[in-house]
C-alpha cells in the first residue's frame, strides 16, 4: 500500500493532539409528472445536477434515483489518455501514460456511499464515527463488494465498483490536468477536502464544485475502492477497456483523502490495499450497468 499507513499514523498523531426499486427519472415522467423532488445533498440533487450535465451526458438521457435516494449520472463512452506525463508535479512511477478507449457508457454516482446508505443495505455500519450524511468509512474491498452484490439483488440492476480506468476517465471528465480544474495545486482548497482544510475529518458530499460531469469529491473526502487489482501500465499501448490483473494481493484506491497531500489528489494518483482492509480515509462510490433500453 502506497503512503496511506504512513499518511494514517501521521492523521491519528495529530487527532490526539489537538439515507424497493430504481427509479429511472426519464424525460417522458418529467412533463407528465414533473421532476421528482431532490434527495439530501442540496446541489447534488437531480433537478441540479439535469442542469449542468454536459451534452455527452444529455444524450444518453436524464440522471438515476435510485431506491437509496442516490443520484448516479450517465458518463459516456470515449478516449482518454490514462496517466500522467512525466513532466506532472508530484508524478510516481507507476503513472505510465498511455491511451485508454472505455466502449460503453456506465452510471456513477455523484457523491462517495452514505453511512446512511451503506447501514440500509447492509444492516449496521461499519464502525466509524462519522455522521449519517458523511461517507461512510472504514469499509473493505470486500464489504464494498458485498454492498454492491445487496443492492443489485434488491433492485434487479447491476451496482458495482467503477474499474480503476473508469474512475480516471470520469474524475478527468475530458480534461487532460493534473486536476479536473487544472494544474495549479494552490487551488484545491477551493475543490477538495485535504490534510490542510479537512480538520482531518471526512465531509458531507456535495459542499465542494462537481466536475464538469457533475461528480463531487473526485478529489479528496475519502479514498474510493475500484474494481481492480492493482498492475502496471504499458507506454504508447492503447488498451479496450482494461479491468486490471486476473489476479493479485492489492486492489486499487483512488482520489486521495481528506488527510492526503495534494499529490495524491491528482487524477491520475494511483493507491491500493489489501481487500481486507478498513481504515478511517477510506470508502466507495457506486457505478451502474448503463442499459441501452433503460
């Protein structure tokens, strides 16, 4: 696992010493019916987030609610360069960049999994003592996982984890910076919770700008599980929707944390840990199956 121990030894030194079915919100439903109310989170609702989705996304129709009052928006299908060039500040090693082609679109949802969330699926949460409406934390690989396996059964559509290619093509949301809103580091207070504006603490979702898909926290809050293991990338090779290593010891983390520096907030910073593993920086966000028929 890269830096998380040592950033979580340092966060715990410093601690010391100082919400039946989806419901598919479709165009038809919303001038018959009008558009159904917003779910907690303000400026992550959908009424909001219809309004500022871009024209890829406005094609393949209108953002989920589903039965947990999550709102997951479509993330179209497209090209991006995977990585990070070698002259990008605070670049590691296993950035290599090199093309990347996702064919299909998929849902994603908008803010990082609820402890609310995550206890009216799973039955109880997790531990940790963060609020209702703040991510929920300390949550594996495997429970996330398990989480996912319970809400697709209960809503006959298919939740997953986001692969480690679909999480960057999404922060990046067609941007090719070191950040979703650019290269400069000196603005991320502005747009994501890190060790020196977090009070080292995650937050409620939504109270720092969305990217230009309307994802918040991409940078920052918490660390989000993806579906893959952890491997290496190869220079200049294009690769079809990669799903990492058939197998492997470590599963991959991205986004950075609310105790991490702004390094590991970049799109392309990479992180992992063993499946098993449950710390106070760490949660996940939901990705859906995108069905042609809707």
């Amino acid at each position: 696992m890269k830096r998380l121990l040592g950033l979580l030894l340092l966060a715990a030194v410093l601690v010391c010493g100082a919400r039946g079915s989806a419901v598919a919100i479709e165009n038809s439903q919303d001038q018959s019916k009008g558009v159904a109310a917003d779910p907690p989170g303000g400026a992550s609702g959908v009424s909001a987030i219809r309004k500022t989705m871009a024209a890829e996304q406005l094609a393949l129709g209108d953002p989920l609610l589903n039965s947990l009052g999550m709102v997951l928006v479509p993330i179209p299908a497209g090209e991006f360069q995977m990585g990070s060039p070698a002259e990008e500040k605070g670049r590691e090693y296993d950035e290599t960049l090199h093309p990347v082609r996702i064919t299909q679109p998929f849902y994603l949802g908008v803010r990082e999994v609820t402890r609310e969330q995550y206890e009216r699926v799973m039955g109880h949460h997790p531990g940790d003592v963060q609020g209702e409406t703040k991510p929920v934390t300390k949550v594996s690989w495997n429970s996330a996982v398990e989480f996912c396996r319970k809400l697709s059964e209960q809503e006959g559509r298919e939740y997953r984890l986001p692969t480690e290619a679909e999480w960057e093509f999404a922060c990046r949301a067609g941007t090719t910076t070191s950040y979703s809103f650019g290269h400069d580091d000196t603005l991320l207070d502005q747009y994501a919770w890190h060790t020196a504006n977090s009070g080292l603490t995650a937050h409620a979702g939504g109270q720092k700008p969305a990217n230009r898909w309307g994802l918040y926290d991409m940078h920052g809050n918490v660390w989000e599980w993806c579906q893959d293991w952890i491997g290496s990338y190869r220079a200049g090779v294009l690769v079809v929707d990669p799903a990492g290593p058939a197998e492997g010891a470590f599963r991959v983390l991205r986004g950075g944390s609310f105790f991490s520096p702004p390094r590991d907030h970049r799109s392309a910073n990479r992180n992992s840990d063993r499946p098993p593993s449950r710390y106070s920086s760490t949660g996940f966000r939901l990705a859906r199956t995108y069905h042609l028929s809707r």
